[in-house]
C-alpha cells in the first residue's frame, strides 16, 4: 500500500502551509484521482510520493518503505513508475526500444528478461510496430504510451501520474486512460493527478484538495452532487460561455499562399504543412484545431517566423514575412513554456520581452508586473521567485505574461489553457478575447470548444493541409468528453 500519513508542507516563502494533515491510501488495484486548483498542493504530493520532496510533518510510505529515508526510497523507487505531463520530460534515449529497457537496465536485468519485458511493454502500449523508431518522430500521444511503456517494463507495484493527458488531443487521451484503466485491472495502484473530472470517472476515489485540505473524498457520482462548491475546488464541469465584442474586419495581417513545410525523417521526407492558403485579418480571432501531428504548431512557428516555409509564401501587413518582421510584432506562447522561461525571477523573465524591445528598465518592469496581474498572478507573490519551480499552470501563466508584457501585435497561443485548472482556464479565455481588441489572436486547441464563442473563424489541420470549419457546425462552449 501507499500511504500517505498526515503530509504538511510548509514553504518558507509563504505563511501557510501548502498542504496540512493530509492523510490517504492507494492500495494496489485501485485508482485515486487527485482534484484540485493550481497550486493546490497536487504536485507537490506527488514529489512526496516519490521521495523527492521531504515534508515539514508526516510521511509517505510504499510497501514499508518510508519515503522520507534516502536508502529506503531509492530502494522504492523500483516499484514506482513515474508519467509526468510533458512525455518529452520523460524521454532520455534516442531509439524507441533503448527507452523502454532503460529502467530495466538499471535494475541490472539479464539481457533476455530486458528484451522480454521491452517486447511486453511496447505491445500493452500498443507500439509493437513502432520499436526501430526514434523517439522525437513519434506523435504526443505516442510519446505519452512510450513514457508508459518505460515505466510498465519495470513492472511497478503503483504508477504515479501528474496530468499525463492534458497534452493531448481527445483520441490520444482515449488511448492513455483505457492504458490505465488496463494497469488497475492487472493489478496496480493508480495515483492520478488531473484537472478533467470526465478522467476521473471511472476512479475508485476521488481526492479533491482546497485550502491546504482534503475538501472531498469519494466517487464520480458522489462529486458531482456537490457541484456548488466546483469554482471553489478549481473544478469546472461545462466551459463557462466568452463572448467578445465584434471588430470589423478589413485589413490584412497573413497572407499565406500555397504554404508548405517538409523535413526529412531518416530517408522518407515528411509533409508537416501542404499548400496552406488563407487570409488572416488584423484583430481577427482565429482558432486552429486537429490531431496531435496534424501540423498545428508547426504552422504557428511559420507564422512566427521560427522556421523557413518549404514552398509558398507568406505575406505579413502586405509585406514579405521575415523573423526581423516578426520581432516585437508577434508573440508566441509555446505548448510547453518551460521552453520560454529563462529568467532568474519571474519577474525578470517576464520584464525581458520589453526590455528587449527598447524599454527602460523602469518601464520593463512596470509593464511586467502588469501583465503578471492580468494573468493572475500576484507580482508581489510570484516575481521573486524562480521560473524553475513553477507548477506546469503557474508557468504557463508566466509564460503568457512574458507575452503581454511587450504588446505584440499578433498573438499565437498553443494550447494556451493545457495544464490550467478550471479559473485559470477560464480567464486565459478571457483575457485572450480582450487582447483581439489590439491584437491579431491564433489559437492552436485540442479543445475547440473552449473558444468558438469567441472565434471569428475555425480551422481543421489533417495530415498538415489546412481547411475551414462551416460556421454552423461549431458547438457552443461545453468542456470536452462531456458526450463520452
């Protein structure tokens, strides 16, 4: 079993605890969901469990093993197997068959038992096909099932999971929660953190932590009977309705004609883009959708000038498209922020796209602790600290922040509200219908439904060619697999 016995964590930055007298089991064959806002103190559980972080008062312990002991924890660990959100975070091998006998390896296996489990693994994952590939060509969802694989060929007692759909589009998310459904029923304990209550459904527990507390305890059907308190829990059920106020439209921002983008993939050149051709207006609102792979950030690095265009062409404000246009002029959120985040404090990171652009320091600053208020986040609380232990939504916040702060006049947002709980969600959403006001919005979305309310138009990306949804087919705002 793994127990976690009166956990407190309690940071020297804040005034209260984090998290105080927390106390819950996993038993193996058991799934536990854990709910909760953004710092909540989910993560941080989780580093626990791991024995990664010490906490101020109480203890985790797995099989006997105390957590909280270097030598018993390392000794644990081989019966844990981690899954975080990134499955990029996870992934240390250039050859798919490589990454999954890496745990196996360390448990010093004989070279036939790691071959064995390696097979096993990939064919429970579903990625029997896939064992001569290299990695960073697989999709997101395939990624995930690797990272999955990896840990299953340990063959842990507990797999531990930190959001480890939020990344992806509905069909891979499918794939990974019947992947988990699969591990209880062979016998493991599941301890898994999410912000979708729909991934919950079918959990033995649910957990809902609030204010440093265990706010619920117990099923599907039990939570959704205290639906009163979800805005307090950071739990949301239908995606509140955004509206925006309608611009005319009549200047042009892109013009792209016949865009496509290639790349050679071993010996066989792989179409990431083909023969893009729309018309994208100033202030327009636009949200782009499609499979994990369909080409959806690879055409928002075109459009920030990140990459080269294969073929075609892109005109920016009726001129030719360059990185030099680009600068100070477009603003891009990346799907995962950690790669935009460099600063010593948040503060700093943030004040550097104004800084850059010709800003005084003072003005940098000032422009930076603005744009963290409006994405919620108190500049007194948050600017000291570092980028570096953020929780997965505070960082996507800075990261936004760090985009504002220079007022581009295009905003390309990448799965802007991943990893976000249901307030934060919600005012990304708004803020991004608020800055169409002054700004050009693109939004690339496993979750169209979050923001058709506020689109002008919608985009459908399969196999990298790009073509536009009939208006009267958008559904209005409501939270993704609520039909399921």
């Amino acid at each position: 079993m793994l127990s976690f016995s009166d956990i407190t964590i309690q940071y020297t930055t804040q005034s209260q605890p984090l998290l105080s007298n927390v106390s819950f089991d996993v038993e193996q064959g058991k799934h536990v969901v854990l709910l909760g806002s953004n710092g909540s103190g989910k993560s941080s559980l989780m580093l626990c469990a791991l024995g990664f972080l010490a906490p101020s008062d109480g203890g985790v312990v797995a099989d006997g093993f105390s957590m909280g002991d270097a030598h018993q924890a390392h000794q644990a660990r081989r019966f844990l197997g981690y899954v975080g959100q990134n499955p990029d975070d996870g992934i240390v091998a250039t050859h798919v068959t490589d990454e999954v006998a890496f745990g196996p390896e360390n448990l010093g296996l004989p070279r036939e038992e790691i071959a064995r489990r390696v097979d096993e693994a990939l064919a429970k994952v579903g990625l029997s096909d896939y064992k001569n590939r290299e990695p960073h060509t697989l999709s997101g969802g395939q990624k995930q099932r690797l990272v999955i694989a990896g840990a299953l060929a340990m063959h842990p007692r507990y797999l531990l999971l930190d959001e480890p759909c939020s990344m992806l589009d509905p069909a891979a998310r499918g794939d990974i929660l019947a992947l988990i459904e699969q591990a209880r029923a062979e016998g493991l304990g599941i301890l898994h953190i999410t912000h979708d209550i729909f991934e919950a459904k079918n959990a033995d527990e649910i957990i809902v932590l609030c204010g440093g507390a265990v706010a619920f305890r117990g099923t599907h059907s039990e939570l959704l009977q205290h639906e009163s308190d979800f805005d307090e829990w950071g739990i949301e059920l239908k995606a509140p309705f955004v509206e925006r106020d309608g611009i005319a439209l009549s200047e042009t921002q892109y013009d792209l004609e016949g865009v496509g983008v290639t790349y050679l993939e071993g010996n066989q050149q792989i179409s990431a883009l083909r023969e893009a051709s729309i018309v994208i207006h100033k202030n327009e609102f636009i949200v782009i959708e499609g499979q994990t792979g369909a080409g959806k950030s690879t055409l928002l690095k075109a459009l920030a000038g990140l990459l080269d265009v294969t073929t075609g062409a892109i005109t920016f404000e009726d001129q030719p498209f360059s990185t030099k246009r680009a600068r100070g002029a477009v603003g891009l959120v990346f799907q995962n922020p950690e790669m935009s985040l460099f600063g010593e404090t948040v503060l700093d990171d943030v004040a550097f796209g104004p800084r850059n652009f010709g800003a005084s320091e003072a003005e940098a600053l000032q422009a930076a602790r603005k744009s963290l208020s409006e994405v919620g986040l108190d500049p007194v609380t948050f600017g000291q600290r570092t980028p570096l232990k953020l929780s997965g939504g505070e960082a996507r916040k800075v990261a936004l922040a760090g985009v504002l702060a220079f007022s581009p006049r295009v905003i390309l947002a990448d799965e802007p509200t991943a990893a976000l709980d249901a307030s934060g969600r919600l005012a990304v959403r708004r803020l991004l219908a608020q800055c169409s006001r002054a700004a050009t919005v693109i939004v690339v979305t496993h979750s169209p439904e979050e923001f058709v309310s506020m689109a002008d138009r919608v985009f459908h990306l399969e196999d990298g060619s790009i073509s536009e949804v009939e208006k009267g087919s958008w559904k209005r705002a409501s939270l993704r697999g609520e039909s399921n």
